[in-house]
C-alpha cells in the first residue's frame, strides 16, 4: 500500500480508511503577512459582490435577493483572494 502522500497508486491504507491526498496549497509563496492580506482581500470581494448582487436584484423579492447575495460573495471572495494573492507583499 502506498502512503498519504504519494500520487500514485492505492490511497487504500491497512485499516481499510482512504488516506488524505497531499495538498497543493501554495503556501510557501505566502508570507504570514501576505496571508493576512489574501484573506482580508476574500472579506471585500465578498463584501462588495455580495452588496452589488443584493441591489441588482433586490426588486425581485427578499429570497432571491439572498440566494443571489451569497452566489455573488463566493465568486467576489474567489476573486478578491485572487488579486491579493497576486499582490501580496
């Protein structure tokens, strides 16, 4: 059997449990301050996608307002995460 940590082969370990894969995080391009940054970039994208979504469509009703709201803020913190992690220090 193969372990957690390895790509290729059998992710089956003795107890009969799949293992964890090993991540691709990017992480060592990251500092801690640039962390801090990458996350308070996800927190406006949301913010702002979430308001803007909000007001386009916030003459259709209460429930649609919202389910789009929260559709938009995934995507704004996808994105607002992006470009700071493009610009962290």
């Amino acid at each position: 059997m193969r372990g957690p940590g390895n790509r290729t082969g059998s992710y089956t370990l003795t107890s009969g449990r799949i293992a964890p894969c090993a991540l691709d995080t990017g992480t060592e391009r990251v500092s801690i301050a640039g962390a801090v940054v990458v996350k308070l970039g996800g927190f406006v994208g949301a913010t702002v996608a979430g308001y803007v979504g909000w007001y386009l469509v916030a003459g259709f009703g209460f429930m649609t307002a919202f389910i789009v709201s929260t559709i938009a803020s995934g995507f704004g913190m996808y994105y607002g995460a992006k470009f700071a992690r493009k610009y962290a220090p």
